[in-house]
C-alpha cells in the first residue's frame, strides 16, 4: 500500500496542518471539477428552498480490530446533524430543506458540501431543536457551525478531496463553515489513544476515511465509525407496558432492524418519554456493546428518536 500524508488537520481559520496540495495541482483539481459540473462559478450562493429527493450520501460501518488504520484519515465523530450542501440550500439527508438563516449560508461555496451541524460536544438536543425550526431563530443559529468533511462526487482520493475543501472553505471565510480535522493515525495503540482522548473530552467518538478513497456512497469499509459502544437504528413496531414503577407507562420499545431481527429496547428513556413513547413506525438510535452469535445486539438501550426529516 502506497504511503498516505502523514497529517491533514485543520488550523484554527480552516487550514490543515501538514504539506497542503501544491497550487498548480490544485488548480488542475478544481479545473476538473469545473469541466465535470461538481464547481459552477457564478451560482448564487443560495435560491429558491425546494425538497428534493433523498440524496445519496456515504454511509460508516463500524470499526474493527482486523483493519488497519494507517490507511485511513482520522476525525472526531461529531454529535451533530447531517446537512448537505447542494450550491443552493442546505438539506436533510431525506432532501427536505433546512430552514438556515439567509445570512448563515450567503457565502457558502457554489458546488456541493457535505458535514454536520454543530453546537459542541454533549448539545445534541440543543442543535436538533434550533435546526429544525421552520422559521430559524438567529440567536440559536448564531451558536451553530458547519462542520464539512466532504466534497460529493469532487474527483480524485480522499486526501485530495479535503486539500481541496481547505481552498474552497478558506476562500469563504466564514467563522462558522469550518474543515473538519483529519489527521493520520499509525497503529491501532494510537487509534485507542486518540479514542480516549476525545471521549475523555465528552465527545462521542472517531471516524476514519479511507485516504486512498474515490468518492462513493452507500455503506461501504471507506467510512468507519469506532465508539466505546457501537450505535444503530432501527423501528418501532409495538409499545410493551411497563410494570411496577413503570405501571402505566411504557415499559420497553419492541423495535425491527433493518435486517427483520425484532428484540425490545427497556433501558435508556426517561420517564417523560415513557409516558410518550416514540410513535409507532418511527425511526430510534439505540446503542450496544457487541452481537450475539444470530446477530441481535446485546445489552442494547434507547438512545434517541430520529426527527422526522
């Protein structure tokens, strides 16, 4: 395996640290994107907010001890919303249209972004509850940044890829459109010392990205997760009642995976959302330690609904 850079990681004011793309092949990067309709110059930074489809976007799989991680690009899993950038409006990954501020996206760049919306570690609720306003409220949208890691169906590998994102984010030059740090990692001790580090600071985990990767979407071995506990979705299909303390209430979700496994979920909601389970036919994150040996997962509790996108 070719070796990949050993740091791409961003500065404070978007830019990475570590041997950044040289200009003249940087310039026939963004040529590229140009003549393949990725880049259109002269696009209004935002116009008329329509829902579109569902877009295709990568999806991660979960780390594991049998890969290597010198061949992947490091970043902190953030605890934030998926937003996409299409040139024109920032969307759900359902391509319903996120209502940002006017000002929040009028110096994005032309071509497409893809990342997160962000408050900070442990805020998820926060963000979810100001991103999801149908008018926004400027002084909740004022504490949100937009974390990008990706540029869609952008030629070349990975690395290029966030070279030429630090270009593109450095031009806007926007407090709160920010590259998300990518850093290499040598071996698996230091890939679990870096995991501790971040957890240690509150956040939720690590992401690796192949650096060697064309862009693609769908689950695929280029996107890793790695957590103390793994997380996944899956669907409400039954409300069981509770006993004892939780006579009344809901006492545990039965829930389907999106392979047709069903198992409950009893631990992990407050007493509030027992009263008012998630409805029927939602979509909830729960988490997990490991699967047993037919695949359901063990020790598995709720860990939140999936706002409708």
């Amino acid at each position: 395996m070719r070796r990949q850079p050993d740091v791409l990681a961003a500065r404070p004011r978007h830019r990475l640290a570590g041997p950044a793309m040289k200009l003249p092949a940087l310039r026939r990067l963004l040529a590229l994107l140009v003549l393949g309709g990725v880049l259109q110059p002269g696009l209004p930074a935002y116009a008329a907010r329509v829902d579109a489809a569902a877009p295709a976007v990568l999806l991660a799989q979960n780390f594991n001890d049998a890969i290597d991680p010198a061949a992947y690009l490091v970043s902190e899993k953030l605890d934030g919303v998926r937003a996409l950038w299409d040139g024109h409006a920032l969307r759900f990954r359902s391509g319903r249209v996120i209502a940002a501020p006017d000002w929040f996206v009028a110096g994005f760049p032309a071509h497409p972004l893809d990342g997160e919306l962000w408050i900070g570690r442990r805020k998820f609720d926060l963000l979810s509850a100001a991103v999801r306003r149908q008018s926004p409220n400027d002084a909740e949208w004022r504490q949100i940044s937009y974390q990008v890691f990706e540029w869609p169906q952008a030629p070349g590998t990975f690395s290029q890829r966030v070279a030429a994102l630090q270009a593109s984010v450095a031009q806007a030059d926007l407090r709160w459109l920010q590259l998300v740090p990518q850093v290499q990692i040598a071996d698996h001790q230091a890939l679990q010392a870096r995991l501790r580090q971040v957890v240690r600071a509150g956040g939720e985990g690590l992401m690796l990205h192949r650096a060697d990767a064309l862009w693609q979407t769908g689950r695929t071995d280029a996107l890793l997760k790695l957590k103390p506990q793994h997380d996944a979705e899956a669907t409400v299909v039954a409300h069981l009642p509770g006993q004892g303390k939780y006579q009344g209430m809901c006492g545990a979700l039965l829930v389907e995976s999106a392979d047709g496994q069903r198992f409950r979920l009893a631990t992990g909601m407050s007493d509030a959302q027992r009263r008012a389970p998630p409805p029927l036919g939602s979509t909830v994150t729960y988490r997990y330690r490991e699967r047993t040996p037919n695949g359901l997962p063990r020790f598995a509790s709720f860990l939140r609904v999936r706002a409708s996108e």
